[in-house]
C-alpha cells in the first residue's frame, strides 16, 4: 500500500498542473454563487420549486445551481436576483496578494 500524504502535500501537487488554478477559481464561483441564492431563498422563506417557479427554471436546475453545479449566464443572475428580490451587482476587484 503507498506512504499517505497530508492533504496540504496533495492539494499543491493537484494545483500545480496546468489549468489547476483557473478550474478551482471557477468552483468556487459557482459555490459561493450557490451558497448566496440558497441562503437568500431560505431567508425568504421559498422552496426550490417556488425558486424555480418565479425564474421559470425547473426545481432540479435550481438544486444544481444551489450546489455549485452549473455557471450563470448574467442574464440567469439577473432573473434569480429578481425572484429573490435583489438587485444584481458585478464587480471587477483586484487580486489580493498572496500572503
């Protein structure tokens, strides 16, 4: 059986490869985009299919998005801030040194 290694040794080998870095900024996009809409519906008090119903999205898209699945398109953000009573805002911020 191989040496195991702590997952810190892993992580950077895996984001070493080219290409590593750019599909981990993607993932994380997605879930913390996710994670804002699910939390919003919750606070609203929506189920995934009243979600779905206001955005005209079928319940099982809505449960992908919510999980990180898919990436919007802007005109999608605009239809999920309008269904959840927001206003959608994108920003360009600049890189933060890694420290």
């Amino acid at each position: 059986m191989g040496e195991r290694r702590a997952w810190a040794d892993k992580k950077a080998e895996i984001m070493s490869r080219p290409g590593a870095g750019a599909a981990y900024e993607a993932a994380r996009i997605r879930f913390e985009l996710g994670e804002a809409v699910r939390l919003r519906r919750e606070q609203l008090g929506l189920t995934q299919a009243d979600l779905a119903e206001r955005t005209g999205l079928k319940q099982p898209a809505v449960a992908r998005f919510e999980a990180g699945g898919t990436m919007p398109t802007i005109p999608m953000l605009e239809r999920l801030a309008e269904a959840l009573e927001m206003r959608l805002s994108v920003q360009f911020q600049p890189l933060q040194e890694a420290s």
